[in-house]
C-alpha cells in the first residue's frame, strides 16, 4: 500500500499561489477558508524562499489525537480525512495542528465554528452520494486515479503528490542533479560529511 | 621573397592564435551552460540553513515573513501543537482519569470501612437556621451545573475512549453536538452563579486559627471527639478555598475557550485548554468528596442545604463555635412546621445564609 505524501520543494517553489487557486477551484471550498497557503521567508531579501502548505497528513496526526469525536481519521494510504457530520467544532485540531490546516468558516461566541474544514488530499470524504461528497468536500481525484490538483497544476513541479516513495525519489534525484553537496539546505557548513547529494551511480 | 616567407609565417601564427582565442571562449561558453542540459540550475540560496530552520520551529517570524493566507496568524510551523497534544494526552487525560476514579473508589472504600457518620447524641428535635432560601437555590443551581458541566467535560475528554463503541454514528454525533452545546452556553452561566455564591459565603469562610487544630485532628478522624469548628470548618473552608482559586482559574479559562470571536492566540487557547482541563477534572474527584460528606457520608447534613434548618444536636457537634453564637435562635421542630404551613412557603428571608 502506497503512502500518500505532499513535499514542497523550496528552492523551486516560485510563490505564484497557483496551488492555492487550483485548490479552491478544484474543490469549491467555502468562503474564508483556504486548504492551502504559501509561507514566504525572508521576502524581499536575497534569501527570500517560499513553500506551499496545507495538511501534511502526518504518520501520527496530533489534529486525530486530540479530537473527542472521532471526525478525524487515516486512511490505509495516510490519508487523513474528515466526517463532517461528526465535527462539533470545539477547535481541538486547530490548536494541535502544526500546519495550521484545519480551518473553521465561523469564529463566534459561545464556541460557535462551524464544521471544520481541512485538505483532503482531493480523496473527498465519507458521503452517501457523490454529489454529496462534493458539496461537504470537494473533489475526489484520487478515486479516479488523478493526484491532488494543486501538486498537478504546480507550474515549477516544486510541489509534489503522491507515493512517498516516489515524491523521495524524485527529490533525491534533483538534490543530485544539482549537486549541492548539502541537499536542498544551503550553507551547511558539515557539507563536505554530509553529502546529501552524494550519488552512488556515479562512484566507479 | 624571403618576405613573402616571413608574411606567410606570420600569417599562420595569426591564424592559429585566432582559432585557440576561439576555441577558449567556445570552451568558456559551454562552462557556463555546464554541458549537461539535464542539469538543474544550481543557484544557492545563502540563507536558508539549519539557522533558519531552527528560527521557523522557534515561530520567530521577521518582518518580511508572509503568509498567502487572509488574516492569518500561523507560522511555517507551529510546533507547539505537539507540545500541547503531549501534555493533554499523555499527562492530563490519563491522571485525571486516575485522579477521579481514585477518588470513588477511595469513597467506597472509605464508606466501607469506617460507614456513615451518625450523630452522637440523639435529634433535640430544635432546629436552627443554617442556609437561606437564596444560597439553597444558588446552591442548587451550581450544583446542578456543575454536575451538568462535569458529565459532558468528561465526555469531551474520554468519550471517544468510553462511550463511542455503545453509539452509532448517528446517535453519537447528536450526543456529542448537545455535549458542545450544553457545555459551552451552560459553562458561562455557571461562572457567573459560582462567583456571586463565592462572594455570599466569603464571610463564613475566612481561614481561623481553629481550623488547624481541625486538620491536625483529621477533621474528627484522629483521636475522640469533634475539633472546633465555626459555620464552617476546616474542610468545607478548603472546598471553598478551591473553589475560589482553582474553580476561578476553570472559569477564567472556560471563557477563553468559549468565546474564540476576541480572537485569542492559539497559544493562549492551548494554556487555557491544560489549565481548564486540569482544574476541572481535579476539582471534579473534590466535589465527589463534598457530595458523598454532604449526603450519605454524614447524618443531619443534607437536611440543611435541602430545609434550610439543621438539628441542635447536629450544630453542637459538628459546628460548636457557631452553636454557641445561636443557640438562643433555636426553633423546635412543630412550630417550623405550623410556620411553613402559616406562610405556605412564603418564608421571612433568612439572614443567617
């Protein structure tokens, strides 16, 4: 069974919020929540960077240990997914995720939320219909096979989805093609022990 | 002729040092271009280090950090999170859990092995006035809430470990729905009734000397006898003393928690959700103490939280520094009785509460 994966590779990652527009298109999210944002550091200076984030549908999801309802849960493949009809909106999963990706559409007296919204990985949710799942949801990509449409639409590829497996080989191939000795983290000065980019293919 | 040679020489060495001057910059060219088009363009980015990486789990956020998100107030990372899911789960919810089940069974234990505490003497058949009509209702009404708001605290908290496997879905997104409801208008109501009964007792339960002597004796466990006491003593002062601290801290904490629309910090919503849990859940193994003294536990207390009147006998031996200040109000049974019926319940408002 594949394990399902997001990467955000930095130094490709061009900051034109592409991902965030094809997410909100894909998935006709509700107004004022947005699944996926782009953090940019250091904006402006010379070491300016920026990633995309939404959920990274962590192994050992806190949002999952915390909830009292059960509303989140892991599929086989790791993703997390959500049962709206369970959310009571107590906010639990917004104070331990680290992302910051459950988001509710109210912030009102008296604890009033909402039902909490999150990405899906585009794989929907529980559902009778799938009319339904799409109106609590959004789109369900991966049952018809397609990969998350933010990762697909990613003008640069610096936004990966997919098997684990595949997501670290793609990236470790880059590292090597680029050659930085320290991998995707720049002025490591253990660089030379590191070698994070140190490729076996080409080593005689 | 020898000219024409010397020409031809020099035309020669011309020629070859044009072609090697060529030959260095198509050489320089095809450096820069790396010759391998597969190759990534390998523009170092100096700044993001191990440094950098340490300051976005530290949440140290520069001037130019930005987020693509509206109002939003999260960093690249927040770890805290994890830190507040650690202590919830594995500290928290587990030592409450021992802390309230601890507490029944040291109840049960305790009922069994030492049984309910009767009076020495028998009933004198007079009655004093112990609580007033407006702090038996305040009383109540807190109790009730309390108890309200203890039930569906803790199904917030291990009903997903408890209760889930006996529900369907349907039924259990409906019992959790009404646990939020309830919990979070009930919560702000109780808060309120708390502190104004707090402020109505205050009086009664200023720390004396004689309370030490009271815990020094156990509250009547160690040796024979009962040890001074006042209104109240030694023991309810510490339930009220909770009350007024930890119970505050609940309070004080559930109202963070509950009204999100001032936009608090996820931070702060984190302490307020281990503070609040914390001093709930142990105030919850307390009060299971206070409700077992107040009913089963001891004879002839219970009757002046529900009449108003306690026994003389009752106030001589569990209050003998407050009997001594009211044994002349005394009223004998019969005549309460035909007052009640006189005044059909239209009590004369009770000072002594």
């Amino acid at each position: 069974m594949a394990t399902m994966k997001f990467m955000c590779d930095a130094e490709r990652c061009i900051e034109c919020n592409g991902c965030v527009t094809a997410c909100k298109n894909a998935n006709e999210v509700e107004w004022g929540v947005q699944r996926r944002r782009v953090v940019t550091l250091n904006d402006g200076e010379p070491s300016e960077v920026s990633i995309s984030v939404a959920c990274m549908h962590c192994d050992d999801a806190p949002c999952i240990a915390v909830c009292p309802t059960e509303t989140l849960y892991q599929r086989d493949d790791g993703i997390v997914l959500h049962d709206k009809d369970l959310c009571i909106g107590c906010g639990y999963c917004l104070y331990a995720c680290p992302f910051g990706a459950p988001q509710f559409p109210k912030q009102n007296a008296f604890g009033e939320r909402g039902k909490m919204d999150k990405c899906t990985f585009c794989a929907g949710g529980p559902a009778e219909t799938k009319e339904e799942e799409y109106q609590k949801y959004g789109a369900n990509r991966i049952a018809e096979g397609k990969l998350p449409l933010c990762a697909e639409m990613c003008s640069t590829k610096a936004l990966l989805a997919g098997d684990a497996q595949e997501v670290a080989d793609i990236f470790r191939q880059r590292v090597v093609q680029r050659g930085h000795k320290d991998g995707g983290w720049s002025g490591n000065p253990r660089a030379d022990a590191d070698s994070l980019a140190y490729d076996a293919t080409q080593q005689g | 002729m020898s000219m024409s040679m010397m020409h031809a020489g020099a035309a020669r060495r011309l020629l070859t040092l044009l072609v090697l001057l060529a030959g260095l910059v198509l050489s320089q060219l095809a450096l820069a271009q790396q010759a391998d088009p597969g190759r990534e363009a390998a523009f170092a980015v100096p700044a993001v280090d191990a440094e950098l990486w340490r300051q976005v789990k530290e949440g140290e956020t520069g001037p130019n950090y930005r987020d693509s998100r509206a109002e939003s107030t999260y960093n690249l990372v927040n770890t805290s999170g994890e830190t507040w899911r650690q202590i919830r789960e594995r500290w928290v919810s587990p030592f409450g859990a021992i802390a309230v089940l601890g507490m029944m069974a040291a109840i049960v234990l305790f009922y069994l092995m030492v049984g309910r505490k009767h009076l020495d003497e028998p009933r004198t058949g007079r009655k004093l006035l112990r609580w007033s009509l407006v702090v038996r209702s305040l009383h109540w009404t807190v109790a009730t809430l309390f108890i309200l708001l203890a039930i569906t605290g803790l199904n917030l908290a291990y009903g997903k470990t408890l209760l889930r496997p006996l529900f369907g879905d349907g039924a259990w997104s409906a019992m959790m729905s009404g646990t939020k409801l309830i919990h979070n208008y009930l919560g702000p109501l109780f808060g309120i009734l708390l502190v104004i009964l707090l402020l109505r007792l205050l009086s009664h339960n200023i720390p004396k000397a004689h309370d030490l002597q009271w815990f020094a004796k156990g509250g009547g466990l160690v040796g024979k006898g009962h040890p001074d006491a006042g209104f109240a003593n030694g023991g309810e002062k510490v339930w009220y003393w909770l009350l007024a601290t930890a119970g505050l801290a609940v309070i004080a904490s559930g109202f963070v928690l509950d009204f999100p629309n001032y936009g608090q910090a996820r931070d702060t919503m984190q302490w307020a959700g281990i503070i609040h849990a914390v001093g709930a859940l142990g105030l919850t193994a307390v009060a299971l103490g206070h409700i077992y003294i107040g009913t089963v536990g001891t004879e002839g207390s219970l009757e002046g939280m529900t009449t108003g009147y306690v026994d003389e006998s009752w106030a001589k031996e569990h209050h003998n520094l407050w009997y001594d200040e009211v044994k002349d109000q005394a009223i004998p049974e019969d005549q309460l009785a035909e007052h009640r019926q006189a005044s059909q319940g239209d009590e004369p408002a009770p000072r002594s509460g």
